[in-house]
C-alpha cells in the first residue's frame, strides 16, 4: 500500500502536529486521516463531507486501510457534524477561503473551541487571513508549497483573546510567510504574478482605468519581494 500524500496534504498533515485527534472538513477520498493514522500522527480522526459521493469514496479508503475504528464518517455540511471537544482540532483544505470562512462563521462557538486549525485555501487566502485577524485567532504558522505546478499557502490558526490587527502586508501575503526572506516558493509565486502584472500594464494604453489598480498592486508586490 501506498502511505504518501500529495506534498500539499501532507504539509497540512505536518501542520496538526501536535494535535492527535482531529476532523478533516471536505474529505473527499479521506486521505489524509487515513495516512495520518497509519503513520503514526493520528490517532482519531473524523472524517467529513458535504457530498455523498466523497463520503463513499472516504469510506472505500478507510475499509481498504483497515480504519474503521480510528476514522468516523460523518455526512454533512462544514462543523454542523462535529460536536463540542470530540476533537482537538480541524483541518479543512482544497476549497476557496471564501467557502472556508463560511464554513467557520457558521459555528464560531465551535470554532474557536479548537485548539488549532489547518486551513489550505486554493484561493482568496487573503480573505480568509481578513476574517481570522477579525476574528481573534492568531496566525501561528503558515507554509507555501508548489505542488503539480500550482502554488498552496497553508495557514495554522489558534483563538486568541484579542485583535490581531494584521496590516494589508500580512493580510495578502501572510504575517509568518512574508518575513522569510529565503523561501524561494514564496518568492517564486509572487514574482509570477508581478512579471504577469507588468506586461498587461505594458500592454495597455497608460489612461486605461485598470492600470492605476495594478500599479498599486506592484507597488504592494515590491515590498515583499
Ligand atoms: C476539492 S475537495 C478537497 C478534498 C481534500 N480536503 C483535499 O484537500 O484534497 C473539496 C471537498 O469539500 C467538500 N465540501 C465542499 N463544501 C463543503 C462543506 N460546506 N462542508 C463539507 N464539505 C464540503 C466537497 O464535497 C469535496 O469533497
């Protein structure tokens, strides 16, 4: 058997540590608790998901891995399955941040009952750092991976007992992952979007309305690169 995750779920599996038992919103295939099990990282899991067929495709994988005392199904939509301190933390990954902050602000009693949440946005990552600095959660740590060509930001977050106050900086570009000037990933994925900023503002005339909003986003860009 084949215990590897992609290298994006298994950095949100590094992520949960030191957490033993956890919930995986938006399982699909139930990878990652399943190997978090079998490697030793788990040692309960809860298996979620909003959509019947993942739920199965959750359930194949976790029979075939022989889980089915240590991993419980659970059909339904975000934490609505969950109840308060089965377990210690929550990790919710490959949806938009917007359906990520959804899915949170739903239950915020719940959410911020947990110790530590692993969230890997595939985009609008900003949007959800905006509500967890709004929020009162503290954005402990956060890793950027490329994986298959496509870049991934994971953001691990603890409740707090007050503001955060993150700057727009920290806020599109991550409060931990901007100030490692030597992670090239980092670097890499922002230079992309700078180079792509700077030849459609090549390309347009210098009066077209849109050029005014990209030279301020280069503007921003240049500060963390
Ligand atoms: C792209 S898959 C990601 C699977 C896995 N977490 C990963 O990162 O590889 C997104 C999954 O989230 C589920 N999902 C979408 N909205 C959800 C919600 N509100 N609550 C629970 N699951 C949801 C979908 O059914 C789908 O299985």
């Amino acid at each position: 058997m084949n215990y590897e995750l992609s290298l994006r779920l298994q950095t949100c599996l590094n992520a949960l540590t030191p957490l033993q038992t956890v919930a995986d919103v938006g399982t699909d295939h139930a990878y990652l608790p399943c190997v978090g099990i079998l490697n030793g990282k788990l040692k309960k899991a809860i298996a979620a998901d909003i959509g019947k067929g993942p739920l199965e495709a959750a359930k194949t994988t976790i029979q075939r891995y022989g889980l089915t005392e240590q991993i419980e199904t659970r059909l339904g939509p975000g934490l609505t399955v969950l109840h308060p301190s089965e377990v210690e933390g929550v990790v919710i990954a490959g949806m938009g941040g917007k359906l990520i902050v959804s899915i949170l602000e739903e239950n915020l009693l719940l959410t911020r009952s947990f110790e530590r949440l692993v969230l890997q946005p595939n985009i609008d990552a900003n949007v959800l750092r905006d509500w967890l600095s709004q929020h009162q959660f503290n954005i402990i740590d956060e890793k950027i991976v490329l994986d298959e060509g496509k870049f991934y930001e994971i953001i691990v977050a603890v409740p707090v007992e007050h503001s955060m106050n993150y700057n727009e900086l920290d806020i599109e570009f991550g409060p931990v992952l901007r100030l490692d000037q030597t992670n090239e990933i980092f670097h890499a994925k922002w230079s992309k979007e700078f180079m792509k900023n700077q030849s459609i503002i090549e390309q347009l005339p210098t009066d077209h309305p849109r050029v005014e909003s990209l030279k301020q986003r280069q503007a921003l860009l240049k500060e963390v690169l």
